[in-house]
C-alpha cells in the first residue's frame, strides 16, 4: 500500500452496476477507500501501469475480454494485486475457475451487501500479502537451494527416493542431478557402506530424531571414492504421509585426508619417543646404573679398610646415599622404558603397575580379572596400552583424591575391556573438554592408534570411570579362573 486509504480498480462495464458496487464501497469502507472505475479491461491496463493499487474488483465479461481470460491478462499485467471477481453467474465451476487463475475472491452480484464487500476487500488484501509473503519465502529458500556450497537434497530416507536436489549435491555425488532423481540414496554409497548406512537411517527414523550426523563414502561414476559427512533434518511432510528429509551433504575427504596424516604423524611421534626414552632409560640402567654399583662396592670395600671415625661414618654416609641413587636411577629406568613389558608380557605389566601404584600411593587397589595373558600382534600397542593404564594412575594420583581404585579385565565378544574406578572426587565435564587436558588427550590419541575406544565419566563425589576397549582383532588372550588381587 502507498498510504492508509485502499485505493480500488473497478473493471465494470454496465454503468448501472459500477454505481451500485461504488455506493456499497462507500458505504462498506467509507473514507478508507477510493475507487477508480474503468470500462474495459484495455483502459484498466493502462491504469496499472499509471499508479499502484491495493485491489482490483473485476467483472469477467468486457468488451474487450471474456471469463478466465480477464483474471490471465490481470494476473500477467498486475501479478502482485489481489483480484476479486464480479459476476452476474451463480457459477460454482467458474468460480473455481476463478480462483484457480489466480483470484482470491468470486462475488456475485446480487448478493453483495455492504458487510460482504468488506470482508472482501480486507480478506483479499490479507491472502494476497500472505500469498506475497510465502512467495518470497519459497524464492529465497530456492535461491538458498540453488546456490548454496553445501550439497543439499530432498530425501524420503524410507524409500531413499530424492524429491529435489540442488547442483552442489549432484557435484559432490559426481552425477547430474537429473540422474540422481532416478536413483536412490543407498545407490552413491560405497558397497561396503551400504549396510551400516542402512542400520543407521533406521535407528535416526525409529527414534524420530531432530538431526543427524551420518559419514560415509560415496563411489562416483568415475571409480573415484570420496567421503562425505550427512546432515539429515526432518523438513516437512509430503501428501500427508511420508516424510521429506533435508539432507545436506559435504565433501570431507581432504579433512579425512589431513586428520589421518596427522594421525600418522602422532604415531611416529610416539614412536620416536618411545624409542628416545627406550635409549636414555637403557643408557641410565647401564651406564648409570653400572658406574654406581661399583662405586657402591669400592664404598663398601673402603668403609671395611678404613673403620676409624669420622673416616668410616663418612664413607658409610656415602655407601648409603649410592645405594639411594641406584634405586633412583632404576625407577627412572623402569619409567623410561617399562622392561618388565618385556619381562613379564602386557598383563603381568598392568600388575605389577597397579602393585607399584598402591605401593607408591598407599591408595588401596583391587585387581579383578578373568584374563591371565594378552599379547598384542604388534608390541608398539602393547606399549601404548601401558601407557593408557599409567596415564589413568597419575591422573588419580594428582587429581582425585580417592581411596581406594578398583580394576576389572574382561573379555566380551569384541573387545577386551578394562575398567578403572576410583572412588574419588570424580571427573568434571570440564576437566573432560578442556582442550588443555594433554593427558586426556595423549591417551585418546594412543588409543586411536590401535582402534580401541576410550571413555572417561565421573560423578561428583563418587569418583571416576575410565573404560578402555581393545579390539580382540589386535590382541588375543588367555581367559582363565577369576583372579582377584
């Protein structure tokens, strides 16, 4: 509207009937209105194209134009005005006809009366607006749609049936769009995908969930595989029944790409450190080590030649603070390098680490396992699982304050599983996703490494669980009678 009156085109030809409908204007909207009247539909053309106006009020029978016709050359010349219809004819088709043309309203002329005029003008105003209004909408989302560099499609996931979908998905799928509306989802996914895509459509639909993140790959046309991440949001229902999915797509294959790069780069870190620490621990056990038990024993040899004080209490002073450091030097050592990985094999280490924790700690430890041997197909896991179990000891040694930490090893279909539960102030969720968390984070990295899972959860007051999953596909073990330690 261009200001606060409505301002009306009349497109009526029977003078007579122009009079009347104008006086039931006025007297139906009074100075809210004003009306502008054209004979025929050529000089309320030329009227549109002059000056703006809020509704046109059109008979269908013109000089110049007959029936649908007029409402067709209004809507062409005047799409965004609404348009009520005036007839003589108490046609319930026409007037069907009417609206499915493009108008809001179809009146009959002998039964207008003053109410029904306003109703008429508010309510066509009104739908029109909101007809406006929607159209809009429904451009900006096709425009979204359209050029959006995300791939996104229209997806009955029941079915795997696309109803709609935008260049970008076709590009990522390395198909035209035209033939992805000929196929379904499940037909882009990589086979050995296929299945588990499958399983997880069903449990996001059985649990009408609200969003989903789904990663898998895609095998395009050209042999090439890539991987791609799917965002599904439900979006409306289509006829009543199925459901319409939204599915946005992504290209995560140079993400993949680089974050198994740097997993390798955090293996061969690891490595690397694990062989450094193997070195200086050996060199310390050998070197250090050696040079000290002599001159422990040349200390002993000494404190028997020379028995006259202060002399001998001297040399007893430093026979003993030799034997301190060779003590010193070997718990490095062991720190450094765990030999009794090498000693005693990956279970016997985990006892021998929970009986040097108590030991060290005086935090009571119970062991409780139905395995009596693990071994793993490559030793560097073996070292890494170490490493998880002594992370998890310091990190209850600094920070939790418990009293007593209980160890539990089974063995499922899948996995060998050990649980670590300690019973102090428990693991914040804070503490959880502090990016800062290094140890948590090590541990994680560590555990990625040979596939296992990791899980960490605590309650106030009530301690801290730590889970650690390790696939049986990389370590194999002896099941035997429940040991308690």
């Amino acid at each position: 509207m261009t200001s606060s009156k409505i301002h009306i085109l009349l497109i009526e030809d029977n003078e007579t009937d122009a009079i009347l409908v104008q006086n039931d204007l006025q007297l139906a909207m009074g100075d809210q209105i004003t009306v502008v009247h054209a004979e025929r539909l050529s000089s309320a053309l030329e009227l549109i194209r002059k000056q703006p106006f809020d509704l046109i009020l059109s008979d269908l029978t013109l000089p110049d134009s007959d029936g649908v016709t007029t409402i067709n050359r209004l809507r062409e010349s005047a799409a965004s005005i609404p348009i009520a219809v005036l007839s003589f004819r108490d046609d319930e088709k026409l007037a069907i006809k009417a609206i499915k043309a493009g108008a809001q309203d179809y009146l009959v002329k002998g039964s207008l009366t003053e109410g029904v005029l306003a109703r008429v003008i508010r309510y066509s105003i009104e739908r029109k607006r909101l007809e406006e209004g929607s159209r809009k909408a429904q451009k900006r989302f096709q425009t979204v749609f359209e050029k959006a560099p995300l791939g996104i499609a229209l997806i009955n996931l029941q079915t795997g049936k696309y109803y709609d979908v935008n260049p970008m998905y076709a590009c990522i799928a390395g198909r035209s769009v035209d033939e992805l509306l000929h196929l379904n989802q499940s037909d882009i996914i990589h086979p050995d995908d296929v299945l588990s895509y499958r399983k997880e459509i069903e449990l996001f639909i059985h649990h009408q969930s609200h969003d989903s993140k789904i990663v898998k790959r895609v095998l395009r046309t050209d042999m090439s595989i890539i991987w791609i991440e799917m965002s599904l949001v439900p979006f409306e229902s289509m006829d009543g029944q199925e459901i319409c999915y939204l599915c946005m797509i992504e290209d995560i294959t140079e993400r993949k790409r680089m974050i198994e790069n740097l997993r390798h780069l955090t293996t061969h870190l690891q490595d690397v450190r694990e062989e450094e620490r193997t070195r200086i621990g050996r060199e310390i056990h050998d070197v250090l080590g050696g040079t000290l038990t002599v001159l422990k024993m040349d200390l002993d040899w000494l404190s028997k030649k020379i028995t006259a004080d202060p002399m001998h209490e001297r040399i007893k002073s430093l026979y003993a603070l030799t034997g301190e450091a060779i003590e010193t030097a070997r718990r490095v050592s062991i720190n450094l390098r765990p030999n009794v990985l090498d000693n005693l094999g990956l279970y016997g280490a985990i006892e021998w680490l929970v009986r040097e924790f108590e030991q060290r700690t005086n935090i009571k430890c119970y062991l409780e396992s139905v395995i009596s041997a693990i071994s793993c197909n490559n030793k560097n896991f073996e070292t890494s699982i170490f490493r998880i179990i002594q992370e998890i000891f310091i990190n209850i040694t600094r920070h939790s304050r418990a009293t007593r930490v209980d160890i539990e090893l089974i063995e499922d279909d899948t996995d060998i599983v050990i649980t670590i539960k300690d019973n102090g102030v428990g693991i914040t969720e804070s503490q959880l996703l502090n990016p800062e968390s290094f140890g948590i984070i090590g541990m994680k990295e560590r555990t990625q490494q040979f596939g296992g899972t990791l899980e960490i959860a605590g309650t106030p007051l009530q301690g801290s669980v730590v889970t650690l999953k390790i696939p049986l596909t990389i370590a194999v073990t002896n099941v035997g009678e429940l040991v308690h330690d």
